[in-house]
C-alpha cells in the first residue's frame, strides 16, 4: 500500500460508522480473504459477500488469529470482542473500491490500463516484463481485472513503483464506471473487441462504448485503427490529440510493416514524423504480433529507450500467461509460474498452492525480482510470505536473492544462475512434494519445470480451473443459499482427474463428492479429501473398504441393505448411507412397493444412518420428457415422505442433476448434485452462453509428409488423398481415448484455428489429418477438442454423448490444471 490508513481516515473514505471510539491502529495491509493475512495487528478485513462465501463467517478466526479491524455489511450482527472494530457500511465491495481509488490518488506517477476483449492479460504482462528493464513496475497480477480485483491490484502498489500496470475487464453493462474511477488511467492500450463476455450486454457496440468510456480522463490512448469498430468509437469519443493510433496502412501515428523470417519476425514503425523504429520478435502469429504492436507502442510512449524495448523483448515467448498445476517427479506435484517476476503474483501463486493436496513439503524455487530501488522491504516480505505460506525449503536463482537467507525460517540454498541450480538439481531429491517454481523470463525456468515434470507424451489434457470455478458459481447462484451442493467426480471427474478437481471444490466449499465404485472414493482419500463421499454403486465386497476410508455407500435394494446391516452388526460398525429411490429410471433403487419393507429395515437397524434419500431423473435435460420429470418428481415426494415418517431424524434430499437445477430450481430440496454441467457441457443447449468449457484436449504435430496422387495412408489402406496433398501425424490414437470413429474424414482437429480432417483409420497411439494447403510444421500443436470445437458437436459426428468422449481420455494423457 502507498499509504497506511488510520480508523478516522478509513471511517471517511468509506463512509461507514463504528459502535466504538477509534484508537491510534495504522492499516498496512488490507485483504479480503482470511489465507492472505501476513500481519494481523495492522490488517484491514472487508468481509464480501460472495457464490463461494460469507466473508464475515470467518470474523472469529480472524480475531483469533490478531485481526482487529473489519468493514462489515450494514445488517451484520455479532458481539464486538474487545479490542476489535467493526466499520458498518451498506456495501462492502464499494468500501473496498473507495479504499482503493483513495490509494490510487497517492501514486503521481504514470498508469497505463489495458482492456479489450483479447490479449489484455498477455499484453499487461509483456509491457510488464520489457518496462521492467528500466522501471520498477507494479502490475494486476494474473487477471486481476474486475470489481474485486482491480483494488486488490491498486493495494499492491508501493512507493518506490515508478510506473503501475492495470488490466480492466467487464462482464456487464455499468461495471466499467468503477474501474474507471479506481484506475484513473494516464496511458491506455485497447488490444480488440470481439465477442467474449458478450452475454452482458445487448450489442457489441454497447459493450465497445463501455470499455472506451475508461479512457474518459486519461492523457493517451493506444489502438489498432485497422480494427474498424474500435477506430470508430475512439474517434468519435475522443480528440484527435489523445489519441495515438497504428496501421498497416498510412495515415496513422504509426505506420506498421512485418518481414516474417522462419521463427520470428522483424516489426518496423514509421512515425508520422518519419523516425523509424525497428525490433525483432520471436513471434509469427497474427495475435501475438498485435499484442506486441500495443506493447512497444506503449514502452516508446512511456519514454524506454529502444535499446532497453528489445532486450526486453527477446526474453518473451508466445505462451499463455498462466498458472499452471502438473504431476511432477516421484508423485510430486509441479506449480509452474516460470513467467512471473513480481510481489502481487508471488502472492498468487502461492495463495494457490495453499489450495492444494497436502504433500510431505512445500518447495519454492524463486528467481531474483527484477525491479529498482531497495531490495530489502521487499525480500523481506517475500520472507514473511515463505513463512506465512510454511515453506519448508527455499531454492533461490541470483545474486540479490541471498537478502532472504537471514530472514527466513525455511532452509535456504542459493545458486547464481540457473545453469549452476541445472547442474545440481537431482529429480530423486524431491519425493511427495509439492513444488511451486516462479521467476523471471530471462531465468528460463522451463529448464527447471522440464527436469522435474513426469515424463509424458505430447498430449495433454487442459483444465482451465478459473472456468470450473466460474460453472459452479453459475449453478449456485440458481440455488437457494442454505442448498447443499454434491459434486459427481466419478469416472476420473468425467476425465478431468478426479483428485485435482476434488481438492479445488473442496476448497470453494462443496458438500459432498459423489463417485461411482469405492476405489474411486479410497483414492481420494489417500490424497487427502476430507469431505463426505457417497458411493453410487458400492459392491458386498467393500463394506470393509467403505468402513476404513470413511466412504457412504449407496444402498439400492432391500437385500443389499440387509447384507450391509448384517455385516455392520458383526464387525459392531456404525455407517451412513443413502437410499436410492426408483421412480422411472429403472436402473437400480427401491421401487414404491418396497417402502414398507424398507422402513422395518431401517428400524431394526439404527447402525445404519441415513444420511440421504434421492432420486435419479432420466430426462431432466430434454423439454419433451418435462411432464414425466414431474411425475418422477411428485413420485418421489410421496416416497421419501413416507420414510422420513418413521425416521427420528431428517437426511438430505435430493433429486436434480445439472440440468435439473436449471430446469427444475423449485424442487432443490436440501442438495442437489452437479455433474456435467460443472465440466461446462450443456445438453440441452439453454444456457451454453452461461457454462465455459473447462477442458481442451492437445497434441502435437509428430510429421508431415508430402503424398502423392494415389498413395494411401495407415491401416488397411483406408486414407486416400485423390489429388495428393500434406499430412501431418499426431501423436494421440485409440489407447488416448480418441475414438477410432473419428477417422476416415468422420473428425477434424484445429491447427493453427482452421480445419485439417482425418485422414485413414486411428492408429493406436497415432492418427493422421490432411494439412494441405495449411502453413504446419513439426512440434505444432493441434487441438482435438475445447472452446472453438464443441464436445457436444464431436459426440454428434460420431453418433455418441459427450459424456462417452469426455470420460474416455486415457490416465496416460498428461492432466495440466491452469488459473489463466
């Protein structure tokens, strides 16, 4: 923070009111989440409201743990502790963007903002890490752009910051009047528009106007005037002597050229006062070429010298800037955050690594920061962090690094460079760790992230963890906020990895799990899954398993539940259960003519709680079948009622699925139960503009070949290209989970966004697309299925559901989890 705030003075920024005096507290610090308090004693906490959480539910912790200033919602009712504060405010999230644009107003020195609809995030990052080879720069960490985390973003900027970058992004009509007010920006970039978040507003020029209207008050602004759309509203809204366009064409304040070469190309700016500018960059994507037009249009406005832009520039590379979770070595797991090189993103990071599964230690491997001005404040909060985070060791890469040795309480080893930490680094050392390696591009860690990830083939399945978020926070808020939430993660979290995802809904504060067979269930628990599983299709053979680990098996049928009655009375074994009620599925469950029976079961055998009574609807996702959901639905009512009349007790209900909360939001009852819907697949095609897909399925180009006017290609000689063409290998066949249906021209991957079919039969580790006419080479990556190639549209070509192609993708395919 630029200033620490005094009770008075936080009383006025927000306008709220405190029952009692103020005393002389200084704020350093304020957080919205009770992980992230470094220093309790001079910590602000504003609890928010949010799909996830209560943030005043975690008051008492907090002053538990030397937390003794709030701001809280007006209606907040609770006993004041002694030596605590409560601020009351009508609304907490204004509170802490008041507290933020106050702290916004301390920084006199220059604040770039970037929005658009694409390339924000690469764009604030790259102008991030080039400006840093003159300035120390502060910087939204990750993509922290919207309501909440654009203050988040100003609170990390400190004093000795010379220049501050912040991303701005909105979902919906209205939202950009705060950011606007927060960031106050001197110099803007505007990357593009297109159509993504389009849901929240009525037109695309609404949401153009929105995202121009941020600029209302700044000094520059910095666009594409070849984008029709953005020139146009930026013309029309602005003065010709703020506005600083570039062009492929004459005409503009810059005049763009490209000379593409094998693996980079070279960029030449003329200005309209004829200097020339000229940078090679490692880039030959049209994309990453525009985002890097905005990035050195920018350095130049802000003053760099071109010397200090393109040594900047050949430390980038074309990758998404991300945060990625892999497996690593000897069941380690990897935190790969081999970009990153600043304060607000370490705390990211490592807010993220608090998330996961325990493991035997915590391992951070850190670069040098590369910023100006003293370097002790900041190491030492780096050092604070380590052990706030309970890092157990410390691999520091640099020379300014060793600042940390004496501040920490973790084991520290140091090495200058990163060749010198190659040198010594040995895979073995590290077993059942967890592993989160950050630095600076010019560190090149990749090296360090290849030596320690597990070995695997070039396929990967990505799972984009803030879409997973975003998909359950849809669902929850159809639902009441008392509802209980069960998430289905059998058959490996429908391919996703069952662990990870189990892990982060635990954290977001799911219920229940749901699996299907209790090794399923076993393997959870082994990695550390506390929270309650039940058991679809548990077998007489596991009653011991289920005992042991903990795990709630389904019971389906009256001789099943005598069976498991019989075995808890023996082993003298107490168990939750849930009943499985039949009201049209005809698959398993008890059917209206057991309930009398089944109530004599129960009564006799009170080792048998019950913990849940459902139902399974069968085609809650097709408007066709509404009325016979309904008659499922009535059925069940009456069923469960005439058990609960017997009970002392009351179990969850529950009976909708992912389409049923959407459908059928009146008969949530106590749970309900997300499955697909979570994973971002939408059968019935109502709300796909609402769900993002989690998961994209890539691989890579093994080879291309030339061939001739009648060869054949693979098996059986089935592939012909009649004219002769390219084809390009991939390396991903059947024993992958790529359908053998997809072959012969059935499927198509994208390379390079277009089309490329296949071509002859799935080979089992292989397949092979025709690429004629398409600019492809060996190590391209080729995606089999995402965003821009709908499972729901592949499962169509081959006759199947999406549920068939998602839970097919084999456990050899290398799952990589990303925060983007």
């Amino acid at each position: 923070m630029l200033q620490k705030l005094s009770l008075s003075q936080i009383l006025e920024i927000t306008k709220g009111s405190c029952e009692n005096s103020c005393p002389e507290v200084l704020i350093s610090q304020i957080a919205i989440d009770s992980r992230q308090v470094l220093n309790p004693s001079s910590t602000l906490f504003i609890a928010l409201r949010g799909a996830k959480a209560d943030g005043a539910a975690f008051i008492p912790e907090l002053i538990a743990s030397g937390v003794k200033v709030f701001v809280v919602p007006a209606d907040f009712s609770s006993e004041i502790a002694p030596g605590t504060w409560m601020i009351k405010v009508p609304d907490t999230r204004k509170a802490l963007q008041d507290l933020a644009r106050f702290e916004r107003n301390q920084f006199q020195k220059p604040v770039v903002s970037v929005t658009g609809s694409n390339g924000k995030t690469i764009v604030k990052e790259w102008l991030g890490q080039i400006l840093t080879q003159t300035y120390a720069v502060a910087k939204s960490p990750k993509s922290y752009n919207s309501q909440v985390g654009v203050p988040l973003s100003i609170f990390g900027i400190e004093e000795y910051h010379q220049v501050a970058i912040l991303e701005a992004g909105i979902s919906k009509r209205g939202e950009m009047d705060a950011l606007k007010e927060m960031i106050q920006p001197s110099l803007g970039v505007f990357t593009n528009i297109g159509t993504a978040h389009q849901e929240g507003f009525a037109s695309l020029e609404e949401k153009l106007n929105e995202k121009v209207s941020l600029f209302k008050d700044s000094e520059l602004v910095i666009y594409c005037k070849d984008q029709e759309y953005v020139a146009g509203a930026m013309e029309r809204e602005y003065p010709a002597d703020k506005l600083i366009a570039w062009s492929d064409l004459p005409g503009s304040d810059y005049c763009r050229s490209i000379k593409k070469e094998l693996d980079s190309s070279r960029i030449i700016l003329l200005k309209n006062d004829l200097s020339t500018y000229t940078f090679q960059v490692p880039f030959t994507d049209l994309a990453s070429l525009e985002n890097i037009t905005h990035v050195i249009i920018a350095a130049i406005t802000l003053g760099q010298p071109t010397e200090a832009i393109q040594a900047g520039i050949q430390n980038l590379k074309p990758v998404e800037m991300r945060l990625t979770l892999k497996a690593g070595v000897n069941d380690s797991l990897l935190i790969d955050d081999t970009y990153n090189n600043d304060l607000a993103g370490l705390k990211v990071a490592l807010d993220f690594m608090q998330q996961q599964r325990p493991k035997k230690r915590r391992v951070l491997i850190l670069s040098d920061f590369l910023q100006q001005g003293d370097p002790n404040p900041l190491y030492r909060e780096v050092a604070e962090l380590a052990d706030r985070y309970a890092i157990d060791l410390v691999i520091g890469v640099g020379t300014q690094i060793s600042l940390l040795e004496k501040q920490l309480n973790a084991k520290f080893l140091q090495f200058e460079t990163t060749a010198q930490l190659m040198n010594q680094l040995n895979p073995d050392s590290f077993q059942n760790d967890l592993i989160l390696i950050t630095g600076a591009r010019v560190f090149g860690f990749e090296e360090v992230v290849n030596r320690l990830q597990q070995m695997v083939h070039g396929t990967t399945l990505e799972i984009n963890l803030n879409s997973l978020t975003h998909n359950y926070n849809f669902f929850k808020k159809l639902i009441s906020p008392q509802t209980k939430v069960m998430i289905m993660v059998k058959a490996f979290a429908y391919g996703g990895g069952a662990v990870e995802i189990a892990n982060l809904v635990q954290t977001m504060g799911a219920d229940y799990l749901g699996v299907a067979f209790s090794d399923e269930g076993i393997a959870l628990r082994k990695q550390g899954i506390t929270l309650p599983i039940m058991v679809l299709n548990p077998m007489m053979e596991s009653f011991a398993l289920c005992s042991e680990y903990d795990l709630e098996p389904v019971v389906f049928s009256l001789e099943f539940f005598q069976n498991l009655a019989t075995w808890c009375s023996t082993h003298q074994k107490q168990m939750k259960i849930h009943l499985d009620l039949d009201t049209g599925m005809h698959r398993l469950g008890f059917e209206p003519k057991h309930i009398s029976a089944l109530n004599l079961l129960i009564a006799e055998n009170p080792q048998l709680e019950i913990a849940s009574i459902y139902t399974h609807l069968v085609g809650a996702d097709e408007q066709v079948h509404r009325e016979f959901t309904l008659h499922q639905l009535h059925t069940f009512e009456r069923m469960k009622d005439q058990i609960l009349g017997n009970l002392s007790y009351r179990p969850l209900i529950h009976a909708l699925n992912s389409a049923g909360i959407v459908a059928f939001p009146e008969w949530q009852f106590d749970m309900v139960r997300m499955g697909i819907g979570l994973y971002g697949v939408d059968l019935t095609g109502n709300y796909n503009s609402n769900l993002r897909t989690i998961s994209t399925l890539k691989t890579t180009v093994s080879q291309v070949k030339e061939i001739k006017a009648g060869e054949t290609v693979g098996y059986s000689r089935m592939g012909k290209l009649e004219a002769g063409g390219k084809i390009a290998t991939l390396a991903i066949g059947y024993a992958d989970g790529y359908d053998r249906r997809f072959g012969n021209g059935k499927g198509y991957v994208l390379i390079h966004g277009q089309k490329a079919p296949l071509v002859g039969n799935v080979c089992m580790d292989m397949c092979m697309v025709d690429v004629t006419g398409l600019d492809v080479k060996t190590g391209d990556v080729a995606v089999i299925y995402g965003e821009k190639i709908p499972l729901i549209e592949l499962a169509k070509l081959i006759g199947t559901i999406p549920y068939e192609l998602h839970t097919n993708i084999s456990t050899r395919v290398k799952r990589v989890y990303y925060l983007d």
